[in-house]
C-alpha cells in the first residue's frame, strides 16, 4: 500500500471521502486506523455511530443504511462506522450499494472487515469516490522485524533474537504483540537495549497467560470480564484443567500480595518474594491494592471447587461449571 493510502484517513488537512473500505489481518494496524477516525470525528465535532457484529453476523446493513439519511442538529459531519463486515452477502452489499449511490455530503461512511474484504464490497465503495485501504499482516518470516520496528517507536532497542523470542511465546496476533510491547516498554528505561534474557524474564507463555488472564480479571473483581475471557479462552481451544491450575497460581500470588499489603509491607518487598519475574510481580502489586485478601481466599476456594466439579462431582457441563465458578469468583452474587 503507497504512503497516500496509508495516512490518508488520519491527515485533517485531507478531504473526508464519501466512504472508506478498511480490510486486512493486521489488527494493530486496523484498530489504529480506527484511533485515527474517532479522535478525528471527536475534534472536528463531528458525530460518529457504531454498528457492530454480534457472533458470527456483520454488522446489520439495514440498520446501517436507515441511518444515512438522519441528519444532526449538533454537529456539521457524521460519520457511521460499521465494523466486522466480511461476512456481509452479496444482497446485503447490493442494499447498500444503492444506498450509497445517494450519500450526501455531510456523511462519511467507515467499513472495516477484519480480514478479506467480501466480494463487490471494494467496488460498491469505489463508485461513490471512497477509498480503500489493506493492512496485511506480516509473514511469519517478516514478523521479527515488525516487533523490532514496533518496538522501535516505543522507545526501545528490541535484537533480533528477542523479537524472535517474542514471537514464539506470545504468537502472530500484532495486537497481542503490540500491547506485550507497550507493557515491555512501561518497565523499561527509555532507549534500553532489551534482549532474549529479558523477554522471557518479562512476558509468560501462552498457556501462562491464559490463566492469568482469568485471575486478573477476578482479582478487579469484573465478573463479566472474567466469564468474557474464559469463554474466548474455551472457544480458542483451551482446555479446563490448564486454565484452573492457572487461575489458582494467579490467584495465590494475588492473595499473598493483598495480605501483605494489608499487614503493612512494603510494596518492593511484596514483589520479590512471589513467584513471578519482577514485572509480573508488580503489575500484580499494584491490582491488589485495596483488594480484601478475604476476597481473594474465598476465590481459591471456589476454583477449588472448580476442579472438584470437573473431575466428576458435579453434574453441571465443563463450560458451565467454569462460568458459575469464575462469576462467583469475581463477586457476582450466586451461581444462577
């Protein structure tokens, strides 16, 4: 993609297009697009309205297109940003096509298919004088030298051999990756050189992670987080057993870091003496804070449970069993 189409959508000084088409696997690159749209839309003034997927369904086209001819009386441009459009049909495109044919100037349609673009959608936008922009992923090949370059911007001096590193503990996602930098790069000094020693002393490996994203998630006491990211996890493949164990590492550490807070520590202290790298340690430090370590052992106690159900003491189904068990964890009152 040239240089026009990359920064086209986040220059004020350029014209707003009647409608952009943003596709591509590079979630980093397609959600900073989308940075790009709402900070404009919020410094101009401007109105923006979201419509969104839900499971395996696009955006509602329909919906869309009946609020294209709306007009506001609090701004002079709106903006209608539907987002997930790749499984659109091409009767679905047809619709919104026509209606496109008659958008007027005060509006800017945004479409964003998280990967390939569905057929007849680039056309469609492309009649009406709107814009495409692709934003691949890298190969697998090219991927160390995304995480060194991502790496760079943030102010680090990221080796080959730890974007390397990076790459194989926390997989493709460029999402993912991008923020593990931004987590690297809060610890780090400005500049700092960091190495394959330090990447794996600062990040966890996948299986690490998918327990840790449960505790935390129970730790902040966010029921529906915690239910969210165990069922992602479930429909990702994981399996129970893994995430329990993990879950009650996480929580462990948790409680040990709450009640030493409590009894009057000191915070530097408290992180040295859990078991995790020195980062880890103080991200977690500093969530427990306020927390009742009470809360915390109460939570033990229910993923306990969790594991009791799973090897048969329940009737409830795996996947149940573990959104009763993360819900009651995090605070939610019953197990209904």
């Amino acid at each position: 993609m040239g240089t026009a189409a990359r920064s086209r959508l986040g220059r004020v000084a350029d014209s707003l297009k009647p409608a952009y088409l943003i596709a591509g696997d590079d979630g980093a690159k397609l959600d900073a697009a989308l940075f790009r749209l709402r900070a404009r839309a919020e410094r101009e003034g401007g109105m923006l309205e979201t419509f969104e997927g839900t499971g395996s369904a696009g955006p509602n086209v329909d919906e869309l297109i009946g609020a294209m001819p709306a007009m506001s009386l609090i701004s002079e441009h709106r903006y209608l940003l539907a987002d997930g459009v790749q499984p659109w049909r091409a009767t679905q495109i047809k619709r919104l096509a026509e209606a496109l044919a008659g958008i007027g100037e005060q509006l800017t349609i945004v479409l964003v298919a998280r990967g390939s673009a569905p057929k007849g959608l680039p056309e469609a936008v492309k009649r009406v004088g709107g814009e495409i922009l692709n934003y691949a992923a890298p190969s697998k090949r090219e991927l160390p030298t995304w995480i060194a370059d991502a790496a760079r911007a943030r102010g680090l001096q990221l080796t080959v051999q730890a974007a390397r590193a990076l790459a194989a503990r926390l997989g493709e996602s460029t999402v993912r990756l991008g923020t593990e930098l931004d987590r690297i790069a809060i610890w780090a000094e400005p500049g700092q050189r960091i190495d394959i020693e330090q990447v794996e002393e600062l990040t966890s490996d996948a299986s690490e992670r998918a327990g840790w994203t449960l505790g935390d998630a129970i730790v902040a006491r966010d029921a529906a987080e915690a239910v969210t990211a165990a069922d992602v996890l479930l429909d990702q493949g994981e399996a129970v057993t893994p995430m329990i164990y993990g879950m009650a590492s996480r929580l462990r550490s948790a409680h040990i870091a709450a009640a030493g807070l409590e009894g009057g520590r000191a915070a530097r202290e408290i992180e040295a003496s859990l078991p995790m790298a020195p980062y880890p340690s103080k991200l977690l430090v500093r969530a427990v804070r306020g927390v009742p370590p009470g809360d915390l052992s109460e939570a033990i106690g229910t993923i306990a449970d969790l594991e009791w159900w799973t090897r048969g003491g329940s009737d409830y189904e795996e996947r149940v069993a573990l959104t009763l068990a993360v819900r009651e964890a995090a605070g939610a009152e019953g197990r209904g």
